[in-house]
C-alpha cells in the first residue's frame, strides 16, 4: 500500500478546451446579468405574483449542494472514515466553488445589484436572509481554513478533526438557514413547514454527494486518473441512502400537510391536479430524481458500474433541480387564501394559479453560475494539489471502515 | 394657534422648503434621502395610523379608490402580470350562500409586519406612527418581503418608471406599496388619496384615522361595529380593519 500523493492538474488542451467552454457560459450570463439589469426584470418570466423564478432554482441547489459535497471531507476526519480522507480535499475545494456559484446567481438576480454593498454591510438580525449573508461567508472562511488543514504538512490531527467538526457544524446551520428562508414564510401554504430545514439537510446531503461524484468520475477521466472502485462503489451506496431519506422526508412533508385542513388544497394543487406542477413532482422529482437512482444503485443484478453511477448521480442532479423548482415555484403558483371560505377574484391573480413561463435568459444565468462553480474547481485543481494520483483499490485504507 | 407656534411652523416650512431646494441641485438619489429622512423624523409615535373599509358600502363596480392611489403615485396597471398594483379590488363569493361583496385589498400596515421581519437589509421598516415603509434607499430587489406578504401587498418595479411624482420616488429594482400617502399625512392633510376618493364618490366606505386616539372617527366606528382583521390567525395586529365581509 502506497501513501497517497496528490497533484496539481496538468494543462492538457482537453482542460483549457473545457476552461473555455464554461468560460463561454460564463460569458454569457455575465451579458444576461448587463441585459437584465438594463431593461429590468421586465425581460425574464418572473414577475408580481412569482417572484422568485429559474435563477433561484439554480442558486439555491448550488447553495445546498455545496454544504453536502463539504460530507465527504467531514466523513473523512470528523466521523474518522479513513478510505474518504483521500479524496476530503476536493470535497472542501467543491464546497467552496458551489456556494461562489449558487451566490453569484443569487446577487445577480437582484433587481439592485449595484447595492449589492448595502447587502453585506446594512443588516436586519431578524431577517434568515441577513444570517444566511453570515452564514455563507462564514462558511467560505471556514472551508478555506479546513482545506488548509487538510493540505498543509505538520497540522496536528487534533487540529483538523477541530476544524472539520466546526465546518460540520457550520454546514448544519447553513442548510437549515436556507430550509428555513422557506420553513419561515407563515403566509404561504406551500412553505410554513419546520421540516423544510431538515428537508434541506436531506437533500443537501443527496445533491452535493452526487455533485461531487460527479465531479470525481469526470476529472478522473479527463486527467487520466483513478478513482478506486471500492470507494466510488461505497459512495454510490451512501448517495443511493442519502436519495432514500429525501424521499423519506418528502413524503413526511406531504403526508403531514395533508393532516393539516388548511393545507390540503395545496397538496391536491401539487399532488393531483396541478398540471406541469404535479408532474414534476411524480416524474421528475419523485421517479426520475429518486426512484430511478436507488434501482441503479441498489438492484441486485445491476453491479454499482462507473456508467450506472454516472447516470445515477446525474439523474440525482436533475431530480434536485425539478424539486427545487416544485417546491420554489409551485409554493407560489399556489394563491394565497387570504379569504378562506370564499372564491376570490381580481385584476392581481387573487384565487387563480399562478402563471409563469421563465425565459432562456434566467437558464443562462442559471447554467452560468453552475459553469462558474466548475470553473472554480478546475481552476483550484490546477494550482492546488487537490486531486490524488494514486487512488486505486490497494491505496484506499478500508480497514478501518 | 398662538404667534410662537406659527412662527415654529414657519419656520419648519422654511427649513423643508430649504431642503428641498438643496435637493434640486443634488443628485436624484440625494434628493430622495432628504425627502425620506423628512417623513421618517415627522412620525409621532403616539398615533398609530389605520383604516376601516365597510364592504357594505363597497360597491363591486367601483374602483375610485384604486384610480386615485394610481394618479397620487405614478403607478399604473395595465393588465400585465410584472404591472404594479399598490391597491386592489378584490371579489369574494361566499362558497355556502353564494353572497358577493367587494372590497380594497392594500398594505395592512400590520403592527409586527413579516416583511420587515425578513428584509435582510432593514429596508423594509416601520414608522413610529405604525405606518409600513420601503426605503427605496436600502432595497436591494430580493424580494423576500413579497415572499413573507400574506396579502399580496407589494409590487416589484420590473422596468424603468417615468412620470414620477417627486412625493412618491419609485425605483426600477426596488418594491413598493402602499405607504398610506405617508406625503399628505406628513403634510398634514390627515387623509389618504383612496380615502379620499372613497368620499368623493359618495359611497363612504373607508374611514381613515388615528387608532389610537379614542375620540377619533375610526376608533369609534371599530367600537361600535364588528369589524375584522384579515388572516387574524396571523396575529400581526393589522392598521386596516374590514367590516360587513
């Protein structure tokens, strides 16, 4: 058994190829954010009655899936796991690449973006988005501190299992803040749920373990590097558990509403007949986000193969996005019941379903962001020595596992 | 009034009027914090403003109140859904006896107001006077505020805004609502466009006044009559009242 060595990634026209491909992403939400900010939102599918669209989407999966792609790292040298210590610094490096994307549509989605100073120095103490602001960068300094722990020679193990049990923490209380900005909307029958924060938790924990796989398979592949079969095929098994609890948590969410009378119109909204709505969230969220990925991942006759893991995590991925989407947008498709008991009309969508029809321009801003974030991490990879050269099935210590 | 109280407000009125002449040749945005700091250190926190609306008195073919709000402000609804609309008639049919009323729906100014509560920034804020503002200022477009609204009470500038009122700055970006034609109390005019409006028309449906003032019209209405506050399982105590839903 070898000891593990790491390196920088080496500049392959392969690498710049794909630098340039999301350089073009980039490039492209960068003049969406110009346009937008231009003509005002005017020109995006959002609008009075859907406030927050596609971009928020994107933004907040970014969000949740940096915090659960930071577990691999807290596997590692907080719950001691020694097979995932090897690949702990990508995981620390992918965090903080997902939060700068998930951030970076989030702001640029402002309608005030040139304020964006006042947002990080005027705070209201009450708000859950004022301490989400917290939450974030705080989260930034510490991941950097963490993955300089990991990295850096002579660091007492004592010191990085401190580290990482504070980033641990730290990522509890981002997820459950980002729950919470929905759990917290008491007006809203789609949200007003203490489950959303853990809900948020779950599926960070599902979203950024299949991001970061993700992420593993491709740069493995790119750079001509292995990815032991053992601990790819152990963390395939724990994403196909962590897809198990979300849907475990969703169905807790939909069952607990459906107790509760006020909320039962909304669940027949999400549940039955709400259109589009309805069939994201069976077939989207529910069958093509959940239930396709644990036959993948657990069916006896299929072995956990890289191409089954790939198509797994990706699935986990798109799944995500369509349950961001349900719950994001359908939470405000669904009109409020400001008047219960009575049928309501008037020239502001009281009493009807909400209408919206988002424009490419909040895609590119969306796929920006999660171009940015990529970027990020090739670029950490470059000049960092992150990824292990040497992961093969002999090197991953798993006796202790 | 007595010569030493007329001189003080002479002399107020000298000094606005000096602040708003500073302000011309200011930037837009400069002009627009002297304005709102001049409405913020008027607010006496010993009134708290509010409005009673009789749906009774409300008829559905009406909509005076929403047309004078639009003039006053230099909002305008033209059926799109990114239209703003600071005031709005609202509707309801009884679903058991199938009875029909109309009535306003606005800012209720509630007394503990969700939208101040999750503004990241402070920009959504409360008056000593209980009136619930946007510092235009401050706001940077997140609209959380509209998220946390149970009553659908703010708007989101989706384009550039012409014809402004120099009373009312509105913004591109920014949210707004109805602030209970915070100018005119500041003025001291004790009324608001609808209310006004709602005289007008000869209908008398809405009564503005100071709630905490017992004597006041309003106070004694809401005594005398059974009135309601939307979403009351809310409890956020709202300044707008409805009676005869």
């Amino acid at each position: 058994m070898e000891r593990i060595k790491y390196s920088e990634l080496r500049s392959t026209p392969k690498l710049w190829g794909l630098l340039a491909i999301l350089g073009a992403f980039i490039g492209a939400a960068a003049l969406t954010v110009l346009y937008i900010e231009h003509h005002g939102h005017i020109v995006t599918g959002m609008n009075n009655q859907i406030v927050w669209g596609v971009p928020h989407v994107f933004a907040i999966f970014l969000i949740v899936a940096a915090s659960g792609s930071l577990n691999v790292s807290s596997i590692g040298s907080v719950f001691g796991k020694q097979d995932y210590k090897p690949v702990a610094r990508l995981s620390s490096l992918l965090a903080m690449a997902l939060l700068m994307g998930g951030l970076a549509v989030l702001v640029l989605d402002l309608g005030r973006l040139d304020r964006l100073i006042i947002a990080m120095t005027t705070y209201n103490f009450k708000s859950i988005f004022a301490w989400n602001v917290l939450l974030y960068t705080g989260f930034l300094g510490i991941v950097a501190i963490y993955l300089y722990a990991q990295m850096a020679r002579g660091v007492h193990s004592f010191a990085l299992k401190t580290a990482g049990m504070v980033a641990f923490l730290w990522r509890l209380a981002l997820t459950t803040g980002t729950g919470s900005i929905f759990g917290w909307l008491v007006a809203r029958n789609g949200y007003d749920a203490a489950i959303m924060a853990p809900l948020f938790i779950a599926m960070s924990f599902s979203f950024g373990l299949a991001v970061f796989m993700l992420t593993m398979i491709g740069t493995c592949t790119l750079t001509n590097r292995r990815y032991a079969v053992e601990l790819r095929t152990r963390q395939a098994r724990l994403l196909g558990l962590f897809v198990a609890v979300v849907l475990y948590f969703t169905l807790v969410q939909h069952v607990s509403n459906l107790y509760v009378v006020e909320h039962q119109a909304f669940e027949r909204f999400i549940l039955l007949r709400g259109g589009i709505y309805t069939w994201l969230f069976w077939l989207g969220q529910v069958f093509i986000g959940g239930i396709v990925p644990l036959i993948l991942l657990f069916h006896p006759r299929l072995d956990v193969k890289k191409g089954l893991v790939i198509l797994a995590a990706a699935l986990v991925v798109i799944g995500g996005l369509i349950q961001l989407y349900v719950i994001i947008i359908g939470g405000q498709a669904f009109p409020l019941e400001i008047f219960p008991g009575y049928e309501v009309s008037s020239s502001f969508s009281d009493g009807i379903i909400n209408k919206y029809s988002p424009t490419y321009l909040e895609f590119v801003l969306g796929f920006g962001g999660m171009a940015l974030a990529t970027a990020i991490t090739i670029i950490g990879m470059k000049i960092l020595r992150i990824m292990p050269v040497n992961l093969s099935d002999e090197n991953v210590d798993i006796t202790q596992v | 009034m007595s010569k030493e109280k007329i001189a003080n407000l002479q002399r107020r009125n000298f000094l606005k009027s000096g602040a708003a002449l500073a302000s011309v040749t200011l930037a837009s945005g400069v002009t627009l914090m002297a304005l709102s700091q001049g409405a913020a250190a008027s607010a006496d926190p010993n009134i708290r403003w509010g409005l009673l609306i009789d749906t009774n008195k409300c008829p559905s073919d009406c909509d005076d109140c929403v047309s004078a709000c639009s003039n006053e402000h230099g909002w305008e609804n033209n059926g799109l859904l990114t239209d703003p609309q600071w005031i709005r008639k609202v509707t309801l049919k009884d679903k058991q006896t199938g009875r029909e009323n109309s009535l306003p729906i606005m800012c209720q100014h509630c007394e503990k107001p969700p939208c101040v509560d999750v503004c990241p920034t402070g920009a959504s804020f409360k008056r000593a006077d209980g009136i619930v503002l946007v510092d235009r200022h401050i706001c940077i477009g997140c609209r959380y505020c509209m998220m946390a609204c149970p009553f659908k009470a703010r708007s989101f500038v989706h384009e550039k805004v012409e014809g402004q009122k120099s009373y009312s700055p509105r913004g591109k970006g920014t949210v707004e609502g109805c602030n209970m034609c915070v100018h005119k109390l500041d003025a001291g005019d004790g009324t608001t466009a609808c209310v006004q409006a709602c005289s007008a028309s000869g209908n008398g449906a809405m009564i503005f006044g100071d709630l905490n003032d017992e004597n006041s019209e309003i106070s004694q209405a809401l005594a005398n009559y059974p009135s309601v506050e939307l979403r009351d399982d809310l409890r956020l105590n709202l300044g707008v009242r409805y009676s005869n839903i």
